[in-house]
C-alpha cells in the first residue's frame, strides 16, 4: 500500500505538467519552454514520466506540425509552363497583376515573348500572389519557378490585404499629419493699406533722354555665309538610337540568312491582267459582305488559283527532309503578315478544298487575331507554300525569300495601270507583277514557270476555277 501510495505520489506532478501541454497547445512559445521543464523533469524521474506526460507532449507537437504543414500546403509555386514544341524558354515581357493582388483560375496573369509568337500565362489555381521569381525582361525557362500563390478565394473586400510595408507606412504617415497639424500657424505679413499715404510732394525730376537698347547678339546662321567656304556639314541634330531586337526579330534574321544559305534559290516573273478579277470583285463584293458577312479581295482569289496550281504542279509543293523529298497531297498556305514585331506567317489549312469565300473568312479571321496579338503557335505550325502580297505597302517588283522548309513562296504586287498590247492594241491596262521564288534542288525551271502560267491563267479568266482547267 506504501509503494502504491508513493508511486501515485510521483506521479502527480508529472499528470499536471501533461495537462498544462495540452492547455497550452495554441502557443508555440509555450510548448517549446513546456518541453524543457519536461524533460528535466524527466531527468529526476525517467519512469514515471514516460508513462504520463510524454505521451501527451508528443500529440501535442504533432498538432503544431499538422498546423504548419497545412499552411505550408496553402502556398503554391507555379512553374513556366510549356510553350510548344521546340520552345524552351521566354523573355518575360509584363506582368499583368502584382503581388498581393487576387488572381482568378485561367486568368491571364503574364505575358512571355518567344521566338514565333507572345505566348499568355494563364494562372491554373485561384489565390493571392506571394511572390514572383522572374522579373520583366528577365529569360524564363519551361518547368522553372515562376511565382507563388496563396490558394484560396477572392477576399470578401474584393482586393488582397495589404502588404506588411504599407501597414507600417501607415501610422508614419499618420504620425507626420499629426506634427503639421499641432504647429503653430506661422503668422502673415501685415497687408497693405487698402489706400496708400499720400507721398510728400516732391518737385518731378527732368526727363532724360531714352536708354538706347543694347545690340542684339547675332543669330547663328543655318548655312554657310555667303563669301565663306563650306567646311562641308552643316549643323543639326546627330542623335542615335540603340534598341534591342526582341526574340522574334532574332528569330527571324536567322531563318532568313539560313535560307539563302541553305536553298539553291531562283526567282521567276510574269504578270497579271487584274481586269477580269477586279471586275468581278466590283459586281459581286456587296452581296459577299451581305450573305458571308466578309469583304472580297484580291488573296483569296490568288491563294485559290495558287492551290489549283499546286495540284496541277505537285513538285512545288514538295520539301527537302533529310536525303528524302516529301510531297504533300494537301495544300497548307502560309500568309505572310507584317507585325510591329516582325513577319509572321500564320497557316490556312486545306486551302484545296475551301472556296474562295471561305479562304477570306479564314484571312480575315487571322487579321483580326494578328490585331489583337493573339496569334498562337498553333496557327503557324506547318504550312507547305507561302503567299506574300508587298503589294499591300505598294511594292511593285520584288523577290521573296523561301520559308524553309518549304520550297517555294508566291509574291504579289501593287496593281498599277500599263500600256499593254491586246489583239494588236495598245490599251490601257490594270497590270500586276507576281513572282515565284523556288529551291532548284527541288523544283525545276519547267515546273516553276508553268506554276506561274497556272495562277496567270487563273486570275485573268477566273471562271477557269469553277471548270477545274
């Protein structure tokens, strides 16, 4: 009975230490100073402590340690995310919130230049921003640290709290307001007499006669003097300018120079009678633009007439892979589009079995996206010949580089009126220059003119479309 006695005895002390553990579970400060008691008293009593309050310590810290892990589960960093294919990283061109703004899922929150296209980042969770990894103008790779989100829902204000910085800023600011309020108002100068005393007489003084102005200085002249010799410039403003190329200018000087470096190219020309075209254009365009709700130009009629061609001369269509010729039984059209940024060249798909109508919907889809800059690499992905009309800008004879990996690129220009002979006459006619660049390693002479008689034909006698000749 003694040792029961003794033993509940000895134990007493360490019951209250476990349930002052678990009363004090909120604090991490307490657990830690809790933990040392414990373990001295530990020391002076090993057995009695093992078996009532370490226990009870243990769960205790294994609640702070859940605690602490789900807050760190509340934070989440977001990689880059893939870009396409062959991009692996980005110049971070802006940020379109910042950090301790909300953020909603798929809204976009950057933007990141790539060599083809700018690519938008769309936020896959809904959170806060924490923290960002990468600042603008900073190169950004795919699968590295991108920014940080406290996960969760929009706050009930509908803006994130405030940062730490601003809360101290704060009373500072409060505290300055205070001292300019509690100075004393510094006093006025005394104002003047609304009526000014009367000055003593005084006899007036004797006129003098007029300051004669002083000499202007000379102008400086803008040219030489008349009788001086010409030192050989003359003065004016010499300022330059250094600005950076981005990445799609990069991209594309060095696909330029790979293809006239790479491709054994050649040029050829002929020209266009517009007449029958534009006549055309002119009877139907109003009842396009009603029934289709698209105004009818001159690329829809030539990237036609080009796929018609293409089918009659596959060889054009063909591109060089390895030590193989590829060639396609589609018609995929590049178009050439200039951006602020540089050319692009988005693709219409199966240009061989639209009509024309529908080959003007598609372009004026793609302006439309090239406006906004919404051009995906998706849509320049691919594409088997090109079409590039300078004549837009009023180019009236030019050659055009091949897009490799294709072989071939049509070029159009301005319309301009020329005397032309038709059955023996000298008439006045509405005259095109149309160029077609080729790889000869590919495409022979004979293949590339009777392309370009092809899209002739075609666009001077349209109906030759609808009979398949």
């Amino acid at each position: 009975m003694l040792a029961t006695a003794s033993r509940a005895s000895a134990r007493a002390p360490f019951a209250r230490l476990a349930a002052t553990a678990t009363a004090a579970a909120s604090s991490r400060s307490a657990v830690r100073a809790l933990t040392c008691a414990a373990n001295r008293a530990a020391a002076r009593s090993p057995l009695a402590f093992a078996s009532s309050a370490r226990p009870r310590i243990a769960s205790t810290s294994l609640a702070f340690s859940n605690a602490g892990q789900a807050r760190f589960m509340a934070d989440k960093v977001i990689k880059v995310p893939p870009m396409a294919e062959s991009i692996q990283e980005g110049t971070l061109t802006q940020w379109h919130k910042k950090v301790g703004e909300f953020v909603a899922r798929d809204e976009v929150i950057s933007t990141i230049e790539t060599d083809k296209v700018d690519v938008t980042v769309n936020s896959p969770e809904s959170g806060t921003i924490v923290e960002f990894y990468s600042e603008e103008g900073d190169t950004v790779s795919v699968g590295a640290n991108f920014f940080r989100l406290e996960l969760g829902e929009a706050p009930a204000g509908g803006a994130a709290p405030p940062k730490k910085e601003e809360a101290k800023a704060a009373p500072k600011e409060e505290k300055k307001e205070e001292e300019k309020a509690a100075e004393p108002p510094k006093p006025k100068a005394p104002e003047q007499a609304s009526k000014p005393a009367e000055a003593p007489k005084t006899p007036a003084p004797k006129p003098t006669p007029a300051a004669q102005p002083a000499p202007s200085a000379p102008k400086a002249s803008s040219g030489p003097v008349e009788g001086e010799e010409f030192a050989g410039q003359l003065p004016g403003s010499r300022t330059e300018r250094r600005v950076k190329m981005n990445r799609m200018r990069l991209r594309i000087a060095e696909r330029l120079k790979e293809s006239q470096e790479t491709a054994a190219a050649l040029t050829t020309f002929n020209e266009v009678d517009m007449s029958n075209l534009i006549d055309m254009r002119k009877k139907y365009k109003d009842a396009v633009l009603d029934k289709h709700g698209v105004k009818l130009g001159f690329m829809g009629a030539f990237i036609k007439a080009a796929s018609h061609a293409l089918r009659e001369v596959p060889g054009v269509n063909a591109s060089i892979q390895g030590g193989d010729i590829v060639y396609h039984d589609y018609v995929d059209v590049s178009v050439a589009v200039a951006t602020p940024k540089g050319l692009v060249t988005p693709v219409l798909r199966n240009c061989e079995s639209l009509s024309m109508v529908q080959v003007e919907k598609a372009l004026s889809a793609l302006g439309k996206k090239a406006r906004d800059n919404q051009i995906t690499i998706e849509d320049m992905a691919g594409g088997t010949f090109t079409v590039s009309n300078g004549g837009v800008f009023g180019s009236l004879f030019g050659t055009p580089i091949i897009n490799l990996p294709q072989s071939a690129i049509l070029g159009m220009h301005a319309t301009k009126e020329r005397a032309v002979v038709i059955n023996g006459k000298v008439e006045v006619r509405p005259m095109m220059y149309i160029a077609l660049t080729y790889d000869h390693r590919v495409i022979d002479g004979r293949e590339a003119v009777t392309f370009l008689v092809k899209v002739k034909e075609a666009i001077e006698d349209p109906r030759r479309l609808l009979l398949d000749l």
